[in-house]
C-alpha cells in the first residue's frame, strides 16, 4: 500500500523548493555582468538541470580544440556583441523561456497563495511547479549569458536584474508558507500571502514586459539612464553655481562654494555637458 502524505511531507516539499530556490538565486548573484558565462553550476538537481538545458539549447556545442591561457584570456577581453538589431534564433529562444517562465510563475503562484493557506498538501506541489518557472528563467538567464547569444554588458545586466527579482520575490513568498507566516484559514485577516504573491506578479510583470529586447534597446535605455542623471547633476551644479562664491565669513553658508572651488564646479559641469552631448 502507499503511504498517505503528511503534513511532515508538505513542509519537506516546501523545504526542497526553498532550497533549489536559494541556490539557484545564489547562482544569479554570482554571473558577472562584464563577461559570458562559460563555466558550469555546482549545486542541486535544479542548476544541474539549467546547466544542461543551456548546453542542449547552444546552437554552438560543438567540440573545439582547448585553447592556451593566453588565449583564453586574449578572449575574455574581446568580447564582442553578437548582433544589434535583429534578434538570433538563440537569443528569442532564451526571451521566450523568461516569459514562458515569468507567465508560469504569475500563474501558480496565484494558486498557490490561495490553495496553500488551506491546503497544505496541494501547497506543496503547486510549489513543485513554481519550481519549474523558476528553472525556465534560470535557462533563458544562463542562455543569454553564454558567448554563443552574444549578449553586450547592457543586456546581461538588465536580464540578471530582472530574472533575480522573480526568484527573490519567489523565495519570500514560499518562505512565507514554509515558516508557517501565511498559514490560516479563510477570511482571516492574514493577508502576508496576498502581499507576497502581488511582489511575485509586480517581479514577472517587469520581467515579461520591461525587460529590453536584445542589444540594442538595453544598450539605448542605459544610455538614456545616464543621459538623465547628467541632467540632474548639471541642474544641482547649476544652481549652486546661481548660487555665486560663499562669504568665508559667513559659516550659514555651507551649500555654497567658495571661490576656488566655483572654478573646479564649473569645470566639472563643463566635463558634465560634453559626457551627455557625447551620448
């Protein structure tokens, strides 16, 4: 006969999820922006899961001569991009897996909050499928870091931010039920589920909806972020500058600059307005 579950296994399912969760956003934090990812992920079944779904979806797996050291390093530091305006078959494949991932998560975890306050055995395995989401945006992420998408610096730093908000905003909401904070019955006035649920949306609606398409619309949008804070810091230096040189007597004026440091500001405006007219 099979054993019935228990309320012990629906808090281990929840415990595993929290824990392929957990490395896998450890594994996020870890990709660094300024170069592909080439290596492999220590970890869980999960990362072993997207590392080997990265490696199946590369349409450049094919075995190569290992290279020297000098090679490998003369590569790493002429990394180039890949394309600029038309996407590559690889790189809307790994877009598509963010949003298949995104729109699976926004889902279940709708469900989840609702089914999981009550019921914790079906909690449990909605957080099993939550896990799949997770594992969907974790392979679209590692895709677009590879050297085979050719991504440019802009584009992985906005993928990385947006696929670790959806798992750290997973992370809290399963957290939430394994530690028992969102557990109760119906029309009880505990709403930490709701409110951890509504992050999780908010996270896969950015992830789904903002995030640029390819190089060339993360490289622009981050052009134009700094195009912006160049307005603002100009607009700040400006009207110190309207403000004139402080009185070394008058210690009230402390904003103000003194005589020899208007040159320096106005100097540095100047450096200011060639940066952004430069972009």
């Amino acid at each position: 006969t099979t054993r019935p579950f228990s309320h012990h296994d629906d808090i281990k399912m929840n415990a595993e999820v929290l824990e392929s969760l957990t490395r896998l956003a450890d594994t996020l934090t870890k990709l660094n922006e300024r170069e592909y990812h080439t290596g492999t992920i220590d970890g869980d079944d999960t990362t072993k899961d997207i590392t080997e779904a990265t490696a199946a979806m590369s349409l450049s797996s094919q075995q190569s001569t290992p290279s020297s050291s000098e090679q490998q390093q003369e590569e790493k530091e002429q990394q180039i991009i890949g394309y600029w305006r038309s996407l590559p078959t690889e790189v809307t494949a790994a877009y598509q897996l963010l949003a298949d991932g995104a729109e699976y998560i926004h889902a279940t975890s709708t469900k989840y909050a609702l089914v999981g306050k009550i019921d914790s055995h079906e909690g449990g395995n909605l957080a099993l499928e939550l896990r799949k989401g997770a594992q969907l945006i974790g392979t679209g992420t590692l895709l677009l870091f590879s050297p085979e998408c050719g991504s440019s610096r802009s584009l992985r730093h906005y993928v990385k931010q947006s696929s670790r908000a959806v798992i750290s905003s997973l992370l809290s909401l399963v957290r939430a039920y394994e530690d028992g904070s969102a557990q109760g019955n119906p029309n009880d006035g505990n709403n930490v589920g709701a409110q951890k649920t509504g992050a999780v949306w908010s996270a896969c609606d950015g992830l789904r909806l903002k995030l640029p398409k390819g190089n060339r619309a993360a490289m622009r949008r981050e052009l134009m972020i700094w195009v912006r804070d160049c307005n603002e810091s100009i607009e700040e230096f400006d009207e110190m500058l309207a403000l004139g040189p402080r009185d070394d007597d008058d210690d009230e004026e402390e904003e103000q600059f003194s005589e020899s440091e208007m040159k320096i500001a106005r100097a540095a405006v100047n450096i200011m307005k060639c940066s952004k007219n430069t972009l």
